[in-house]
C-alpha cells in the first residue's frame, strides 16, 4: 500500500466523498469500489484464454499476438465499464487503483511473470496525458507494482502526437493508427516484461507494443489489462 496516495485519498474524502466508480454509491474512504460491484465484475482468469486474454469462445490466437500470455480481472461491461469510463473521463481513479492492485494479487501466484523486471504502461501522447492529468494504464501499472514490487519502467514505449485514440476507430484505421507507438529507446535486451494497459479490445494496440518492446530485445512480453471485451457477454 503506498502510503502517500492513501493519505491523498483520505484528505480528498472530506472535501469530495468517496464514491464507487461504477454504480455511483457512497464508500468509505479507503474502499475502491462497493462490494457489490467487486463481485458482478469478477471474472476468473481460467475463463480466459491465458494466451491471448480473450473468452475462450472469442479466442483470436489465430493471428498470432505478438505477447506471451494475457490477463484481464473483467469484461468490459455494465459495472467495469462505468468504473473505466469514470476514470478516462478523470472523474475517478478508483477502478486504475482497483484493477491493478487485483492484477497484483494474481501476479504474485504466478512464478513467470514474479520473475519479470519490469512493467511498461501503454503510453498516451504528452498532449493528452496534460489534459487528463495521468495516463489510466499508468495508474494499473502503479497499482501492479504496488502489489508485486515489480518497478515501471520509463522509456520503453512512446507515442506520437496527432493520433486519435484507437477506439474511436474503425478496424483499419486502427491498424494505420499504431504507427502512432515507437520505441522509447530503452535497450531491453533479455527483459522479461509486463505490459498493460486499460482495455483489450482488437489487441491491436497490445499486439504493437509488444512487438514494438521485442524489437528492442525483450525476451518475453505478458498482457496485462483491466477489463477484456467479449462480445457475446456484452449487454
Ligand atoms: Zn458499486
Ligand atoms: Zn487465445
């Protein structure tokens, strides 16, 4: 637990109280989000596939990711969806805080990925990350290593100004827009490492950066990510 943020946090309850990201209730000021919504967003990770971070009937390990293994702590709907929404829309960290600290606790069961060196945040575009004060997949990351002690690394990914965020996008377009990730200009050379970000939709931007950290040497590239969508559980 960082101490700092949860002194923050209680300063902020008093002048701004604590709510659950996703259906709005009151919390106390310590608490992410309501116990009720913890649970209906719960998903296991052996409903994913560990490969690529889909439901196993959405499976798209066919084209290959560029990653090694996946995972996701929700499906991107009804309660996860609001709590991300919230936090994209800077309303509330909570659900970053949340889901990365879930992350954390599943990392620290899994003996290959405790033995990574690193956590690499998808990153966000300098212009962006001003207006919105922080970068969302920085925040899972930070709630990761909060967990796993594993550090987040600077430098490894960037992002070009002038790119429009990818799930504003068609499925082309998409695929034009990675263009948008280059190397940070860090030598990974033999890094083990964890990438994550908010949401797994295409896989086309996790696929891009992963490729993008195995060019600059990285040995290995797990996914992380707080929610994964899926189609046929989408409501
Ligand atoms: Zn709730
Ligand atoms: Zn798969």
């Amino acid at each position: 637990m960082n101490r700092m943020r949860n002194c923050c946090r209680f300063f902020l309850d008093l002048l701004y109280p604590n709510r659950c990201p996703c259906c709005d209730a009151f919390l106390p000021w310590n608490a992410y989000l309501c116990s009720a919504c913890m649970e209906k967003i719960h998903v296991s990770p052996d409903a994913l596939c560990r490969k690529c971070g889909k439901a196993k009937e959405e499976c798209m390990c066919a084209v290959l990711p560029a990653y090694d293994e996946a995972i996701a702590i929700s499906y991107y709907k009804k309660e996860a969806k609001s709590g991300l929404i919230a936090m994209k829309k800077s309303t509330s960290r909570n659900f970053g805080w949340y889901a990365g600290e879930q992350i954390g606790k599943w990392i620290l069961e899994q003996p290959d990925w405790m033995m990574t060196d690193g956590i690499v945040p998808v990153p966000m575009s300098f212009g962006k990350r001003m207006l919105r004060g922080y970068n969302q997949a920085e925040l899972i990351a930070k709630g990761i290593a909060s967990v796993t002690h594993i550090p987040v690394l600077k430098n490894c990914l960037k992002k070009k100004h002038g790119y429009r965020a990818q799930h504003t996008l068609g499925a082309g377009a998409r695929a034009e827009n990675t263009e948008a990730f280059q190397p940070g200009g860090r030598d990974l050379r033999g890094y083990r490492l964890i990438l994550c970000d908010d949401i797994l939709t295409t896989g086309i931007t996790m696929n891009r950066c992963a490729e993008l950290l195995k060019e600059s040497g990285a040995e290995a590239v797990y996914a992380a990510v707080a929610a994964t969508t899926c189609r046929k559980r989408e409501e």
